[in-house]
C-alpha cells in the first residue's frame, strides 16, 4: 500500500493543500506511486505536521477496526454498499483526503488526534463500494506503519526481551517509535538469534563430549567436526547476516563492528549482542555516540521484520550523524524494507541529495501564512520539464537552490576574498622590492589556503 496522492483541505497551516506523490510523464514509472518522499521547508511550514498526519492517518486506515466495520454490516456506523463492479472504497470524515494506489481511495472530512471512528459525538460513517476480495485481503493485511520522530531516545541498553513480548509488536500495525520503547527493539530478531545461539552452543558441546570420550577415533573427532561445520555452512547465522549485509556497512565508518563470535561467559550473553571496534575491543552500549545508537537501533525493526509495502516515516533521520553517513542513510534504510514507501522530513542538503527532483517537496509560506508547495518544473509535470535536480547540485548549489540560502558564505569570507584579491593586485605590479614581494606571496598563498582557492 502507497500513498499517490494527498489532500489536506483545512488543517493548522495547510489550506486546500495538495500533493501528487506519483512519478511523472517520461518516467519509466510514470504514474505509479513514489517510492520515497523528501519534505523540506524552513522552519514551521509543517514538515513534522506531515509526518505526524500521516502516521495517524495511515493508522486508522490500517486498523483492524476498519476492516470489521467492512465486514460487519449490522454495525449502525457503517454503511456497506456492495457493487462488485467498482473498486473503490471511501472513508468520509472533514478535512483530509489521501489517495492509495490500486485505485483505493480513503477520505476523512474531519481530522483531529483520535485513532477512532466518532468525533463530538457524530458517528463515522464509512462508504464501501465494491467490497470485493482483493480489498479485503488488502485491509486484512494491515499494512505495517513504521514512525520514527526525531527526538528518539537512545538510552536503553540492547537486550533481547521475553518472548511473550514478541506476539504483542509483530501482531501491531503501528511501530509507534515515540511510544514503543527502543529498549525492545532487539525483540524483532531475538527469536532467531536465540535458538541460533543456544544450538551453536549444543553443537559445541557435542565436539567437547567427542575430544573428552576416549573410545573415539580420529576419524569420529573429525567426522563430529564436519557435521558442526557443515551445519554452520548451511544454517546462516543471523547475527553475521545482519552485521556484513547491514550495520557493519555503517558501522565500519564509527570505526565499529557487530561483533559476530559468541563468547558464553553468562547467560545474558545469549541475548545480547555487542559493539566492538575493528579492532577486536567491546564497547559498552552506553559508551556508544548518539548517532551510533540511531544507526543500530533504529535499523533492527527493519531489518527483524523485512517489511514489505509498509508506509515508513522518518522525521530528520540526520540528528547526529555526520555528513558522510547522511549521504547514505537514505539508501541504507530504503534497502531494507521491499516495495515500501518511505517519507523523510528534513532540514539537511545531504540528506536531500539523495532524491530526485520529484521525490522532494518544499513547503513554503504564502502571503497568507498557509503553505504551498514549491514546484521544481515548469508547465506540464514530466521529467524533461524539471530545472532542479539536488543530485546534480554541489553542496552548495543545493544550499542556494533548493534550500534557498542566498549567500554563499558567511560575511567573513567574502571580506577575504577582498583581501585575497588585494594582495593578488600587488604581486603583479613591478614596483615592490624582492624582499616586499616574496612576503606579500607569503601572505596571499596562506590565506588562499585557508580560504580553499585555487592559487593562479
């Protein structure tokens, strides 16, 4: 399930706002719904609003109240109206319309922060035309909605929890990450690495009881260490799975790893997994940086549960990484989850960088204080038409033209590049003293370092 289109009639500061997330004409997937999405704009234009919107909205959507009230005719907030021909459904509540592919539509005409189907007392009331197998199957599913805010906090430790937890977060359709607390994050995987480890450890021990068994020859030690091998080779374990195709791919730039040998010293060290540096040494969970954190913790839902056409939301991804780990964030979580949709609200160039033109929404104010959308084309939407593209841009050029920095850097600069070019003008006048020249050359080739400038 992907959102194609968004319609947000009257809410805080959007006003008869409209966004067409589909690909345009002259795009091998014209028409179909993006794959990801970029919201940016200054400041208070609603990026976080969005995000937010979107959460609740997919939720209700997605709940499995919906679907009863599909199936339950007698429900007296329901209204069925069965036409096998037709295939759309319509949810009606003020305010907020969001279209789906496969030709879904869903329309609410009031919005506010319930997840139910009453508002002030009204019933809602729900249209469903066309209550055919195919929709059902979709609403059954329940699409899975994955939201991360940007103020997640990363002070819990990473152990696997109780497996009577687990039920409860993969029967859920909303991973609400400013309620779910991160501390069972690892409850996605748990399952897996538990009984991996607790078999290896098995294996393990039936090669100790063969070297300590005297009747054994040389050839059961070696026939006992075949079959260890053997099952490893066949039996991948998921730890190292998830370390060489995920978070090491990340990870090795903080200089760290996922460290992939069990060593059982306690119990605690079956369900837990731990961080060392490339070299070999632990580091403790808390000794790690923030963005280290968000990096492993954020990343293990995704990769516990390999979501596949999920809605996933991600308000400013980039808190506390450093720039060369914006630039891959994107491709790094889009890798994880098949045929998903991805929404990132942000405030960085390098994060932007990684959409096309028609993945990015600027959100700008009017003259009225509502916000619009910036459009990157002119005339009709194909992709011929678009006169931005953040992945053609310079850092800088993205600053200025998608971002709309007017200058190019701070007052301080272009007062030495004043200087620079002065002491440029003197070397090329005859008149100064060998003595003179050689220390104004000094001068101008350190602040032409410093300044980043090709010397001439």
């Amino acid at each position: 399930m992907k959102l194609t289109e968004l319609h947000i009639k009257d809410y805080n500061q959007f006003e008869d706002f409209k966004l067409d997330l589909t690909y345009p004409k002259g795009h091998p997937k014209a028409g179909q719904a993006l794959d990801k999405v970029c919201f940016i704009g200054q400041s208070g234009t609603g990026k976080t609003s969005l995000i937010e919107l979107l959460r609740k909205t997919m939720f209700t959507i997605s709940s499995e109240r919906v679907l009863n009230a599909l199936l339950d005719k007698k429900n007296n907030e329901c209204t069925v109206l069965g036409n096998e021909q037709l295939n759309d459904i319509e949810f009606s509540r003020n305010g907020i319309s969001i279209k789906l592919d496969q030709e879904i539509n869903f329309t609410f005409d009031r919005y506010d922060d319930k997840n139910d189907f009453s508002n002030n007392g009204e019933s809602f009331v729900l249209k469903a035309i066309g209550l055919n197998k195919d929709i059902v199957n979709l609403l059954s599913n329940k699409s899975k909605i994955f939201y991360y805010p940007y103020d997640i906090s990363y002070s819990s430790n990473i152990q696997l929890v109780n497996n009577d937890f687990i039920p409860l977060l993969l029967d859920t359709t909303l991973y609400d990450f400013s309620k779910l607390s991160l501390q069972n994050s690892w409850s996605f995987i748990n399952e897996k690495i538990i009984k991996d480890r607790e078999l290896e450890i098995k294996k393990s021990l039936e090669i100790s009881k063969a070297l300590q068994n005297p009747k054994l020859t040389n050839e059961d030690i070696l026939k006992a260490r075949e079959e260890f091998f053997n099952w490893r080779k066949n039996s991948p374990n998921p730890i190292v799975d998830l370390a060489e195709k995920f978070l090491d791919r990340i990870l090795n730039r903080f200089n760290l790893k996922v460290k992939t040998e069990l060593d059982f010293e306690r119990k605690e060290d079956i369900e837990t997994i731990k961080i060392q540096t490339r070299q070999g040494e632990d580091i403790p969970f808390d000794a790690l940086s923030t963005g280290t954190k968000q990096v492993i913790l954020t990343a293990l839902p995704l990769y516990g549960l390999k979501p596949e056409k999920a809605i996933i939301l991600f308000d400013e991804p980039e808190r506390s990484l450093y720039p060369d780990i914006q630039k891959e964030i994107v491709d790094f979580y889009t890798s994880m989850a098949k045929d998903s949709q991805f929404f990132f609200a942000t405030h960085s160039p390098l994060i932007a960088s990684s959409f096309e033109p028609w993945e990015i929404v600027e959100l700008k104010f009017n003259e009225k204080g509502k916000v619009y959308q910036e459009k990157y084309y002119e005339g009709e939407n194909h992709v011929d038409n678009y006169t931005i593209n953040p992945q053609y841009l310079t850092w800088t050029g993205i600053l200025q033209k998608v971002f709309d920095l007017e200058q190019e850097s701070n007052p301080l600069r272009d007062r030495q590049l004043i200087e620079l070019a002065t002491l440029e003008s003197k070397l090329k006048h005859n008149s100064l003293s060998l003595e003179k020249k050689k220390e104004t050359f000094e001068k101008y080739q350190k602040l032409a370092t410093l300044l980043n400038w090709e010397l001439k």
